[in-house]
C-alpha cells in the first residue's frame, strides 16, 4: 500500500455460471467505485476450465487494480450438495489468486453483507443495487443488468464499514449498520431519508 490513508478493496460475489466483481477505493472515511463487473462462465461446459477462468480472470483484476484486500461472500448452505461444492470451489479459486499475490482476505456471509448495506439481513439484490448505487453516487445509465456485480461492490463495501474506524464500535456514537451511518452522517449519503 503505498498511500497509508488510502486502500483498494476488491469484492468477490462468486458464482459458478456468474462471478460478481467489484472494486471500491477507499480514502480516509470515503469510498469511490473503481470498477465493477461479472465474470461469464457459462460458455465453459467443463468445470475446471470454469475454475482456470475464474483464476485467470481475477489475477488478472488484481494485477490491474493492486487491491489490498479482498472481501469474498461465504457459500451460504443449500439443499444441493453438488451445486454447494462447486461453488465452493469456484470461491477457493477465487481466493487462491488474491492468495498468489499475498493479498489478506476475509469472508463475509450473505446476511452480514446485506445487514451492512441496507440494514436488513434479508434484503432482495435489488435493495443491495439500490444502497451501493445511492452511496457511490453512481448515475442510472453506469448501473449493470447483472446483480451479481453490484453484489461483488456490495462485498467490498462490507469490508469498509466493518473496518472503518467509525463502524467498528471503537468510538462514541460508532455505527453498527448502514441504518445507523445514513442517521449519523445525513450529508454524507445524498437522496436518502
């Protein structure tokens, strides 16, 4: 890290046909989007070849960007064992490229993500795309098609207010949620109320 009020964090929503990316800097307690996107594996029919995509591609976002951190969704359990493990590898491989460049990682679980985004843990992917988009500013016509990109923001997003002095509890009046940020911070977050 070169700039030490300065960091780039990199989020990882992953997906076994899709793979949600995106990319926030962060400067002192401000946040800005660099990149966001998807990784589209669903032309691949063979699963490893997924998988060599799935490193090709995000070594490739880190070489670009030089992120300092990493913030990956956790696999939430589900009924399919199979589609549980190849989702579970796809977020391994994931991990393994940030690994290669000595990049720190840390997991979040959906509901964590979703509860620091729009304060509710259960929120639909269109809430969480509603929230990143009001809090990076970013106009109607950049917003992608595809959640799966505003979820990998949303990961990295997590990342900032959970290690962000005035989120982690360490203060007076620290925030515990995105709810409580918008109350304590009205000009911060335009368009809200």
């Amino acid at each position: 890290m070169s700039n030490p009020n300065e960091r780039i964090i990199m989020g990882i929503d992953p997906g076994t046909l899709i793979m949600g990316y995106g990319l926030i800097r962060v400067r002192g307690q401000k946040a800005e989007l660099m990149a966001m996107g998807v990784i589209r594996l669903s032309k691949f029919e063979n699963h490893y070849l997924r998988l060599k995509r799935i490193f090709d591609r995000v070594s490739g976002l880190i070489e670009e960007f030089k992120p300092d951190e990493l913030a990956i969704e956790a696999p939430f359990f589900g009924k399919n064992v199979q589609s549980m493990l190849k989702l579970g590898r796809a977020q391994g491989v994931a991990m393994a490229s940030a690994l290669s460049y000595d990049i720190p990682i840390t997991e979040y679980v959906p509901m964590r993500i979703k509860q620091a985004i729009t304060g509710n843990g259960g929120a639909s992917k269109e809430q969480v795309a509603g929230m990143v988009q009001r809090f990076l500013k970013i106009p109607e016509k950049d917003m992608p098609a595809d959640l799966d990109a505003t979820d990998g923001v949303a990961a990295a997003l997590c990342h900032f207010f959970t290690t962000s002095i005035p989120m982690t509890g360490s203060n007076k009046g620290a925030t515990k949620n995105w709810g409580d940020f918008v109350k304590q911070n009205p000009g911060r977050v335009k368009g809200l109320k």
